[in-house]
C-alpha cells in the first residue's frame, strides 16, 4: 500500500500529537507516493526521537519538528534546545539503536543523531539515505 504525501503527512503528525503536541511544525508535503511501510517506520522513529527529547530534554526545553517529503525522499527532523548528551556508539540504549537507528537502516534509510551538552540535540530521519 502506498500513500500520498498528504497522507503520509497526516500519519506522521498524528503519531507525533500523540506523543506531545507543544512542539512548532513545518511541513513541505510531497506530490509523491510513499510506501506505507516506510512511513509507517519513520513514524514510529519520529515518534521515539520525540518522546526521548520530552523525557530527557528538560522541562524548559522547545521542540521543532520539520517534515519534507519530496517525489523521491522523506526527511524527518525532531530538534530541541535541552541539555543534549554526549552520544556513546557503545551503549546499548534501545531507544537510539533500536527504536530509531536500526529501524531506518532496516527501511534502507538512514538516522543522524546531533548533540551535545547544553546544545540540544537534533534527529533527523531521512528515506531513502
């Protein structure tokens, strides 16, 4: 099943409301047709890269979300102004590795995790990579 960018917009968004709304959104949908698998894996992605900045951010923190979809790419970005962290390629956190980088590898997209202390941190999901 494929879905236009219209559509696949809306899924995106819905999950991401569903996770927080207090975030401020640009979107540039596309004129494409996006297999819902894929959209279905970013979702879930955007999803984690959201719920970990709401968890581990600070309560003070802003959020920004920017969905572009063109005719040939989806590209997600979740950003925030938090605390960020220092990112350890070892650790075994699941919702990095799993829920976000191994998710976008499986869809033969690609995941790229920006941050530092008192910088904040930016995710940004991009299909294909």
């Amino acid at each position: 099943m494929s879905l236009t960018g219209e559509d696949a917009l809306k899924a995106i968004l819905s999950h991401l409301r569903g996770v927080d709304d207090d975030f401020t959104l640009e979107t540039d949908p596309g004129e494409g047709l996006y297999p819902g698998r894929v959209v279905r894996g970013i979702t879930l992605a955007a999803g984690e890269a959201l719920r970990n900045s709401v968890r581990h951010a600070g309560a003070t923190a802003s959020r920004w979300v920017r969905i572009t979809l063109t005719d040939e790419q989806i590209r997600v970005s979740v950003r925030d102004d938090g605390v960020g962290f220092v990112r350890d390629p070892a650790s075994p956190r699941l919702g990095l590795t799993g829920s976000i980088v191994d998710r976008l590898d499986d869809l033969g997209g690609s995941a790229a995790i920006d941050s530092a202390p008192g910088r904040g941190t930016e995710v940004v999901l991009t299909w294909p990579s």
